[in-house]
C-alpha cells in the first residue's frame, strides 16, 4: 500500500528528467556538416527559434579571444599585438626619443605599396611588415615608419605644418583632472546648487581660430549634472567653459556667463529600457527574426576575408576611420573570373559644426575622425539589436598612448539582411498568352559598425548585393547636445527668430548644426587605370514638324581630364551621372566597363568659405573631388587634423590640377545632413539615415542575378511560438 505514493513519485521525476533532457538536447542541438540530410524541422518553444534537426544555430555572442596568439595572413591585414609590442621595444631604444618613451597618438599597419599588394596571392611570403607611429614629444609630432622584419626605425619625420595628432583617452583624462581641480568651477557648481560629486565633464574640440590659440595643445572643458539621470547631456551648466593646456596641465581659461540660466530637470531624460515605468501606448510589436535554417551563407577566413555570394573582400577595424573595406572584388557573371571593384574605401573625416556664434558654442566645429577617432569610439555592439541573429563579430586591435596594444571587442559585425525587399521581378498579363509571375528575393550582406563619438552615435552600413551594388548608408542617432535657456515655453522666448534653435524641452534648446562625412573611394575598375566621366542630362527641344513632343532629354559624356573638371556641386535640376570606367575593358557591344555613384539625400555647407571651421574643412565645398592616387592623401582633414588651420586638406591638394584620365584614382564623396532638431528628438534621437550607392555600369554583359533562384516554402521552416495551437 504504500508502494503507490513512491511510484508516482518516481514516475514524475522520471517525467521530468525526460522532459529537462529533451529540452537540454533541443538547445544544444549537434553540428552535422551537411544539414541537408535530415529534413525535420524543430521548434524551441522557450527562446521561440526555429532550427534545422541536426544543425545549430550560431551564437550570436562573440566569444572572446586571445589575440595574442594572431599572426599575419594578408598584407593588408592589420598589426597584431605581437607586432604592435616589438614596435615598442624599438622605439624604446630609438636614439632621437630617449632618453623619455614619447606620447603615441596612432601606431598602425604601415600598408605595403599598392603594386605590391596588387601583385601579392595567397600562399605568397607577405610584403616587409612596417608600422607607422605618430608620437607626440616635446611639443613635436613625429611621423615614424618602423620595419620590423629589420627591427629598425626607418624614416622619421617632424611635422612643420598646423596641428596635432588624434586625441588620445590620456589626453581627455589629464584634461579632467585639469578642469575638476580648479577652484573657480568648484564655486560655480555651487552657486547652481549642484555638488562636485553629481558632476559630469566632457572635452570638446577647440577648433582653431587664429594666432591667440597657436603654440599650445588646448581643449575645452564643460559640464553636466548626472543627478537623477545618466542622460548628462540633457542637464548643462550652461555659460560654463574652461579652456585647458593639455601638456602645461593647466586651465588658461575661465568663462562662466551663465547667470540666471537653470539646471535643466532631469525628469524624464532616462532613456534606458529599465528606467521606463510604463509600456508605451502601442500595439506590441512581437521579437522578430529572419530564418537561416542552414546558418549563414557568408565566411570569414583568417579573421578578415569576406566571401558571401559573388563577393569577396579584405575587412578590418581602424582607430582612426572604424571600418575599412579593401580589395573588394566580384566574380564576373560569365566566367567566374573575380574582378576589381575597390582597392579601399572608409570613411575619411567628419565634420560636425553647431550654428551659434556665442562664447561658449563657436568653437564647436568637430572633425570626429581626425580629432578623437571613429574605432577609438566604438564599443561593443549589442547583439540582437545593433546585429541580427547568426552575426560574425569582429575586435579591434588598438593602442593606447604608452604603446601598448589593447582589445575593443566586437565592433564590427557582419550579417545578411533580408528585409522583404525585391531583388527583380515581372509578370505578364495572361491576355499575350504568358502567365508569368517571376519574383527574386533580395539577400545582402553588411558589414557595420556603431560609433559613439560623445553624445553622437554613429552606424555605418558597408551592404554588398549580388547584384554588384554597393549600399553605403550612415545613420545618426544618440543625444542632442543641446544649450541652457530660462525659458520653458516657446512663446517665452522675446525673439524666436534669434535663437540658435528650437526649443525641445523645457530650459533646454536644440541647437542647429550640420553633419558632413567624406569617404575616400579609390576605385580600381579592372585594374589602376581608371577614368571620371560626367554623364550631363542635356534637355533638347525638337525642330518644328518633328515631332509631336516638344522636348526630350540626351546623355552627354564629359571625360574629366584634370582635378579642375571632377570637382561636383549636386544640382537638383542640371542633373548628372557620375562614373568611373575602365577604358581599356570594353563590354561584347563596346562599351566601358564602369561603376556609377548615386547619391541619395544629401546637404552641402552652407558657411563662408572663410569662416575658420569652413577652412579647416574646404573638403565639403563640393560634394565629389578625383584625385589621383597618392598612399599619403588619405585624409580628407589632414593627418595633422587636431586644431590644423587646414592648409592639408583635400582642398588644399587638389589645387594642384593633377591630370587624373587613366590613371589611378580616388573618388571622395561627402555625405551631408542638415539638423534642426525638434521635441521627438528628446532625451534620445529616433535613427535618421542617408546613403549613396556605387552601382555597376556596363561592368557586366547582362543582369548579373538574372540565374538566382526564386525562394520556396519547402526551403524554410514552419514554426510557431508554444502558445500557437
């Protein structure tokens, strides 16, 4: 009698051990090399994917790495921490920096000569690897190659022109103490009822605005209250400014002019997901996920080769431009053959100026690449929200202002996008005798990174079609970096017109600024030989009795044979084509092989070209500059861009009118965004986006995805949360 109890108690636990079993097992599903064979499909109840039986879906987690352990396998690949730490041993003991170890403010692949690279295959010894070290000592920037196959320093060269090197943390840090040790800010945090320990400060970029500023390393300190919020930015001391010698340690500076203008409340700033008391007021939107049932179609070979499809690309994390794409190349549709596209394309220089003239604003003309780094500002993505599920990441490998390498781990992912988007299609009315219905689904792949340059947040989308398109979006999100007012309505404010921007919330207005990005695009159509042709829409009006039409459009090619004749304002109604073409590669019917830049929504500056932030950043007088290919004009600000007078600029070399028909060429686009912010933008900015893309003209004989196939129900699986019946 009292076996019963104990029976079903033990056949309950056995029901639970069964049960924890196959849960265990559907988690951890086995890895098969070729999923194909078993055609059942399971559904994870729990974390509500689908799977193939036998078949694992990747972990979206980057797993950490030792990096210590990485060596070379492709010339451009970037320095690894070995290497990085032997090029601090030589400096070490390099005669002109002794007997002080120097200030290092970038320490990086020193790229092999272009024709190398060029000539190099797999399986070939790599070029000579060498670094470039850009050191900062006794007030002097020094430009160092270092070779270290021979472990010496071969060239070492001394900056005569304007400016500094990039920004390093060490650099932002002794500005801090600098600022939070002076005794005059201590009085006026005081005086705004705030105490030193609520205290939030952040260095702005001091620009360059004449003589008075020259002969000293200087940044601009200014601060936030964090009480209640870590959403600093919404809660300025406004009027409050210091200006710091970084190398003297000093503030050379005071300026507090921000009487009678409050602390902005930091009600409501917290934009963090658990800081949120209320659902929003919407329809929920369910987790949602694209289905890779074999796992992704991409691989990644020795860390930095990119294969999806008919692609294959060179992929790498830079501290100064983030993300750098090189030796894109795509199989020809014929015969397979890979061709050159881009030897290397990455962002150049940011320029970011805020449209107020006042004592604690004008300097505020960033140039985020040049100045503090777009990889040495990128953290972490997030997975499953800055990537989608089966996502690849890549670290960075970078150095710090001792020489010494350290990890960002997983800022660069790479991912297919699938978004219900149409690749090609066409269908036929059945009265002709054809019922066709023919539709192609659109898979890309994107590389992308998120940088957080302050209160800006940068993404930027490398997207690669089969189709031979290349999508090249950046989007803004993050803060607003806004300014103190007293008003808390708009009909408070005596003359509207004369404030630098609206106001988004109470005390709190959003000032007006720009964002401009210039990317360098050195393209290699089959080959360096390259030329710009501008392809103008001409309107031509039809003789009398010729037609019924009044007017049409033609094409004209205008082949641009100097630097002079590549330099391009967008005009909305003189439109054009803009492409690059290989006049040596023809096509079976004659024509060039090329790729074409389509720009989408843009801006142009709008300053005097004399005002000094305009100066310093001439590259966004135009929209699109050639220019012949040169490996020491790679930076649209400079290399020298921390406050340079931007007497080395692409502006500033593209005076010289090089011939540029065949030859090796770059084509630098700016993209631009014009923000005047408003209430949606408060605490934090919905994503905005613009883009351009380089698309294939006469590249390919025919539709290069005119053999895709189409996508059927029997490829994908049939799931349903546990709670579907």
């Amino acid at each position: 009698m009292e076996t019963r109890p104990l029976f079903r108690l033990t056949f309950i636990l056995f029901l639970i051990i069964l049960l924890f079993t196959f849960s265990w097992y559907s988690l951890n599903l086995p890895v098969v090399s070729d999923p194909s064979q078993s055609s059942s499909w399971l559904c994870n109840s729990k974390s509500r994917v689908c799977a193939h039986s036998g078949s694992v879906l990747e972990s979206e987690i980057h797993k950490p790495r030792d990096h210590m352990e990485d060596f070379p396998h492709h010339p451009l690949d970037p320095l690894t921490m070995r290497e990085i730490y032997k090029v601090r041993t030589i400096l070490s003991t390099y005669p002109p920096l002794l007997p002080s170890f120097p200030a290092i403010h970038s320490l990086s692949l020193d790229e092999p000569h272009k024709d190398l690279v060029l000539k190099w295959k797999e399986g070939d010894p790599l070029p000579p690897r060498k670094a470039l070290v850009i050191a900062l000592l006794n007030g002097q920037s020094h430009v160092l190659s270092v070779d270290l196959d021979l472990g010496l320093v071969t060239s070492n060269k001394i900056n005569h022109g304007s400016g500094y090197p990039m920004l390093m943390m060490n650099d932002i840090s002794v500005a801090m103490q600098v600022a939070l040790s002076h005794k005059e800010l201590n009085k006026s945090t005081i005086k705004r009822g705030i105490s030193l320990s609520d205290l939030t400060c952040v260095t702005p970029s001091a620009g360059w605005f004449g003589p008075n500023e020259e002969g000293r390393r200087i940044i601009k300190v200014q601060c936030f209250s964090n009480q209640g919020t870590p959403n600093f930015y919404m809660r300025p001391l406004e009027g409050l400014t210091m200006t710091v010698d970084i190398d003297q340690k000093e503030v050379v500076k005071f300026t507090d002019t921000g009487g009678g203008i409050p602390v902005p409340k930091g009600t409501d700033t917290d934009y963090r997901f658990k800081a949120q008391k209320e659902p929003p007021k919407m329809k929920p939107i369910n987790p949602i996920s694209i289905e890779q049932p074999f796992g992704p179609s991409f691989t990644v070979e020795d860390g930095h080769i990119v294969k999806w499809a008919n692609w294959e690309f060179h992929l790498k994390a830079d501290q100064r431009a983030g993300i750098v794409i090189s030796r894109a190349m795509i199989s020809d549709s014929e015969t397979g053959v890979p061709r050159s596209v881009m030897y290397k394309g990455f962002s150049s220089e940011l320029f970011v100026p805020y449209m107020d003239p006042d004592e604690n604003w004008y300097f505020k003309s960033y140039m985020d690449a040049g100045e503090f780094g777009m990889g040495a500002t990128a953290l972490s993505l997030v997975p499953l929200n800055d990537c989608p599920r089966h996502s690849y990441y890549m670290d960075g490998i970078f150095v710090s202002w001792d020489g010494k390498p350290y990890v960002q781990p997983s800022i660069i992912c790479v991912f297919e996008r699938y978004a219900g988007d149409i690749s090609w299609r066409h269908s036929e009315i059945p009265v002709n005798g054809f019922n066709i219905r023919e539709a192609r689904p659109k898979v890309s792949l994107v590389a992308r990174m998120a940088a957080s340059v302050g209160n800006y947040d940068y993404i930027f989308d490398w997207e690669f079609q089969a189709d031979g398109l290349i999508h090249v979006a950046v989007s803004l999100s993050g803060m607003l970096m806004v300014k103190g007012t007293p008003h808390q309505t708009a009909d408070q404010i005596p003359n509207q017109e004369a404030a630098s921007g609206p106001l988004i919330s109470e005390n709190l207005i959003g000032v007006v600024h720009d964002h401009f990005i210039t990317f360098h695009l050195d393209m290699d159509i089959d080959d360096t030989n390259n030329t710009f042709v501008k392809v103008d829409l001409v309107k031509e009006e039809t003789f009398p009795g010729q037609s019924p039409r009044k007017s049409y459009l033609k094409a004209k090619r205008n082949t641009a044979k100097t630097e002079d004749d590549a330099r391009i304002k967008l005009k909305l109604y003189e439109p054009s084509e803009f492409h690059v073409i290989n006049p040596s590669r023809r096509s079976r019917l004659g024509n060039p092989a090329g790729y074409k830049i389509v720009p989408g929504g843009n801006a142009a500056s709008l300053l005097d070209h004399l005002d000094p932030p305009q100066l310093r950043s001439a590259f966004t007088n135009n929209q699109i500059w050639v220019t012949p290919f040169n490996r020491n004009e790679q930076w649209a600000g400079g290399l020298f861009t921390y406050q340079s007078k931007g007497d080395d600029t692409l502006a500033a070399w593209s005076k010289r009118n090089r011939a540029i028909e065949n030859k090796d060429i770059v084509l630098w686009y700016t993209l631009g965004f014009h923000h005047i912010p408003c209430q949606e933008d408060f605490p934090i900015m919905p994503t905005v986006s613009s883009s351009f893309e380089l698309k294939p003209v006469n590249f390919f004989e025919s539709n290069p995805i005119l053999k895709a196939a189409p996508m059927s129900e029997e490829d994908l699986p049939v799931c349903r949360p546990a709670t579907s019946s």
